[in-house]
C-alpha cells in the first residue's frame, strides 16, 4: 500500500484530478480518499502578529551564555518532511 499527500482544487463540477506517480498503469487499484478543507492562501491576506502570538508556547527558544542553545538543533531530522 502506497499514499500520496496532494493539494488540489475541486471546482463546481466537484470533480477532483488526480496524477499517480510514473509507472502506476494498467492496475486495478482499491482507492480511499480522506479530504479536509485548506485555507486559501492569498497575496493580500497576511496573518497579524497577534495571530501569531503563542504558537511556540510549547517549544520554547532556549538561550545559554552563548546564546541560543544548540541543542534544539539535535531533533531535527524529519522536522520538515
């Protein structure tokens, strides 16, 4: 079993179009398809600062004499997958 995570715009029709990677023909396939709504990102509507404030309350930046410490560093990996 694969998944593939897309973004993609259903208009009117309600029709949703959907690529599957290279090499994915001639298969018979079982599909489910989980959707959730995403808030549309558009060039003039720009977060406030107060929207922001309090999204790190639960990872705080910790500072040492030298600064900030360079132990947040160690548990990046797959942070940004």
């Amino acid at each position: 079993m694969e998944s593939i995570k897309v973004r993609q715009h259903v208009g009117q029709d309600g029709i949703l179009h959907l690529d599957l990677p290279v090499g994915v023909t001639e298969l018979d396939l079982e599909v489910m398809v989980i959707y959730q709504p995403v808030r549309s990102v558009i060039a003039n509507d720009r977060s406030s600062l107060a929207d922001l404030y309090g999204i790190c309350a639960d990872d705080p930046i910790t500072l040492d004499e030298q600064g900030i410490s360079e132990a947040l560093d160690d548990e990046l990996v797959g942070a940004f997958d």
